[in-house]
C-alpha cells in the first residue's frame, strides 16, 4: 500500500509542478520561468513542453540558452517538436537549434521539415563546415549507418609524434561534448587504428602514434543496415563504432546513445505492427490518424470473418446433425491463432538480434515441428479426454474435435514459423507475421481442418 501512495504523491507533485509553471507562464514572469527552467535537466524541460501548447512552448524556449534549447529539441516528442518547428523562422531554427547540435540529430531535425524548409534552414547555418556535413549525410538511406552517424569525434595522423597528438586531441575535443575514442588514419584519411589514451600516460617517449595505436579495430560500412550496426555494437559491447566508405576512408562514428534510441524506436514500431497497427502512432495523435492506422487490419479481420462464415455455410448439414461441434469453433479458432503468434513471435526474435539465419532455419523448423508435436499430443488428449467425459464414446464430437486440435496445433505452428522467414525472404518486416496476419490466417486454417475432419467423420 506504501509504494502506491507514494506513486499517488509523485503524481500530484508532477500535476502542482505543472499548474506552477502554467501560472508562472500565464503571468509573463520570465525572470521566475528562467529560474525554474535552469534547475532542471534538458529531458525534464523537453518534457514539460511536451504538455504545452505552441506558444507557452515558444516561450519556454525564449528562456534558454542556445545550446539547452538545442538539447530540449532533441528530446522533445516527435510530433510536438515538428508542430513547434513549423511555427518558427528558418533562421531561429538554424541559429538557435542546428548550430548547437551534433550533425546526427541536425539531420534528424531538419528531415522532419518540408524541402522548402530544409533549403532555407541549411542557408542560414553559420558554420559553413557543418551545413557541408549535414547536406552529405542527409545523402545517406536513414536506415543505414551512415544515416545514423555522427561526424563529430577525434581523428589524428598516425606519423604524429605524442606531443602533435595530444596537441590536435585538445583542440579537437574543445567543440566535442564527449570523446568515446581516438580514432588514427593515414594520410589519405583511411582509418587505420584506434589511439589508446592509456599509452600516452605510460609510453609518452614513443615517437609516433602508429607505434603505439590499437589496429585491431572494430568498424561497420556507411551501407550497412542499422539492424546490423545494432548487433555488432551490442555483440562486441562497443561504445562507439567507426563509419568507413567503401575504399575504408573515415566518414564518422555511431555512438551507443544512437543505437539505444534506435533500439527504442524499432521496438515501438515492432510492438505496433504486431498488434495490427499500421505506420508509427502515439497516444498524442489525432482521432483520425490512428483510426487510419487501424483500420486496414481491422478491414481485413472481418474480411477473414466472412470467409469463415462462407466455410462453414458448406458445412450447414454436418452441423445440424451433431449441433454439438458449434460449441467448439471458438477453440479451433482460438487455438490456432496462439499457437501460429508463439512460434513466429520467436522466429521474429531470432531474426531481430540475429541468433537465427540461413545456416540454423532448417534446425529452428525441426525444433519448432518437434514442439508442435509434443504439443498436439497433450492439447488433444485433454480435449478427448474431456469430450469422453462430456459426450461420451460413441458421439463423433468426442472424436472430430481432438482430431482437428491435433493438426491444428502441428500446421499452425508450422506456419506461423515459416511465415515470417518468407517475409524476410521478401523484405517485408516479419513483424507483421506476428500480429493479426497470423491470427487471420490461422482462423481460416483452423476451421479448414476442423471441416476437413468432421466430414471424414460423419
């Protein structure tokens, strides 16, 4: 009971929080607005303009700093932040926003604008250096590496001696908010190792960093898919990863931070797609929009209902003479839905953090097939053991129902795993297969079989 009035307590200081600063707002007192707002963590204040309007939003901002007000952008909610961009001048949000932000979420920021925007955000950037890089990695796929990355980091020569290294690393590092590694390349700007900042404090009389630089260095291609940058940072346990083109020139570096954010979002889109919904929704949408993101699944639930309904008009006189086995199709149904979401959702799994690929799907459908198996022996033995016990020996209930539980459960998870193979096989995300797709298809498989049995039956 303690730790729920204590939740209860948060709740009406966040809601008394919130109420002071409406007034604070409503009464025009930016000295005591700026005072708050210098107190709190660039997140917090992204959050509270979340629950703002435009203009109380547009105020808050007017209150911070160049770089804060940079930082609260980035963590504002999507939507929000693109309402709020829309309201201000280009060159507010080239001076105030994309000057003070790393060129990874500048890219971010600008894409979420119409072109017309973006030309005119981009002309009125100050440093001429950043807007290059900024139009060059708006260049990439934004679902690759080099889509991700950031341009910011410390890059030295490896024919250096230590004093020119740790001279350029200081003069580097002063426009850098963290430094995660040192990265060394040649001559002609390929990379070539990674600088050990502990070799400097115990080796400082080598002549030159080449000397002294780690070259087993971990990197990933500007082409590489993010999934698979997610794995290698995750698998290798990386702070950060170097981005090199395709002659190995160093073209930037994705930190961890991008792939956690990354990670997020693609775990929010996978949950959506397998509960039926259709695009990236948040709570805060219109009414319209996520009945719109809705709607196609549901359309074609009910057209899967009619095809059921139509199955089983075939069947009218099966029915009539055992009314009995209506009381069932609910369970087929049922059934065959969870046991097709169980299987693809791990196939799904395996293909997501990469433990599943072309070398293992033969061993996971054996694995899945024996599973399946198992699980029809014990699913149907219950029913037939309970219809016995209900219907008797002699009714063909007792019989027809077990039956179609038995293939059933062995076809639908074999679908359900093979489903979302082929959908990877057709680049179509196999998160769909576990959502409403499976649940559809299996329903329609379900009452075939349960058909299918019943009339070998009767």
């Amino acid at each position: 009971m303690a730790p729920l009035q204590g939740r209860n307590i948060q709740r009406i200081m966040e809601k008394e929080f919130l109420d002071n600063i409406l007034e604070v707002i409503e009464n025009q007192d930016s000295a005591k607005l700026k005072a708050i707002l210098s107190e709190m963590h660039p997140a917090d204040i992204a959050e509270l303009c979340d629950e703002l309007d435009v203009e109380d939003a547009r105020l808050v901002y007017r209150q911070l700093d160049n770089e804060t007000a940079a930082d609260v952008l980035v963590e504002m909610d999507e939507d929000n932040r693109k309402r709020l961009l829309d309201e201000l001048p280009s060159e507010v949000i080239a001076a105030k926003f994309i000057d003070n932000m790393d060129t990874d979420d500048a890219v971010d920021i600008i894409q979420d604008l119409d072109e017309d925007k973006q030309e005119e955000v981009l002309a009125h950037i100050g440093d001429i250096e950043q807007a290059s890089d900024i139009v060059d990695l708006m260049q990439y796929d934004e679902d690759t590496a080099g889509g991700l990355m950031g341009t910011e980091m410390v890059v030295v020569n490896e024919n250096m001696s230590m004093p020119e290294c740790l001279q350029e690393m200081r003069k580097q590092a002063e426009d850098l908010d963290d430094i995660y590694n040192v990265y060394v390349v040649d001559d002609d700007g390929r990379l070539k190792g990674v600088f050990p900042l502990k070799k400097m404090i115990t080796n400082p009389s080598v002549s030159k960093v080449k000397y002294v630089m780690d070259e087993d260095v971990i990197s990933t291609k500007v082409d590489t898919p993010i999934d698979d940058v997610v794995q290698l940072i995750e698998k290798y346990n990386l702070v950060s990863v170097p981005v090199v083109d395709s002659i190995g020139r160093l073209q930037g570096q994705i930190t961890v931070d991008d792939v956690i954010d990354e990670l997020r979002e693609q775990q929010e889109h996978d949950y959506q797609m397998a509960s039926g919904l259709t695009g990236d929704v948040e709570t805060a949408d219109s009414v319209f929009r996520q009945m719109w993101s809705r709607i196609p699944w549901l359309l074609i639930g009910i057209l899967g209902g009619i095809l059921n309904s139509k199955l089983l008009e075939h069947f009218e006189t099966a029915f009539a003479a055992a009314t009995s086995l209506l009381f069932f199709i609910p369970l087929i149904g049922g059934t065959g839905g969870n046991v097709g979401t169980q299987s693809s959702a791990l196939v799904v799994q395996g293909l997501a953090n990469g433990s599943l690929n072309t070398s293992n799907i033969i061993k996971q459908v054996f694995k899945e097939s024996a599973v399946a198996l198992l699980n029809a022996i014990v699913l149907s033995l219950l029913v037939f053991a309970y219809n016995v016990w209900a219907f008797g020996w002699s009714d063909p209930v007792t019989y027809a129902v077990p039956g179609s539980m038995f293939a059933l459960v062995l076809i639908g998870t074999l679908w359900g795993t093979l489903l979302p193979l082929l959908f990877e096989k057709i680049h179509i995300d196999p998160a769909i297969a576990t959502g409403p797709f499976v649940q559809i298809t299996n329903d329609l498989l379900g009452m075939g079989i349960y058909m299918a049995v019943i009339t070998l039956i009767i």
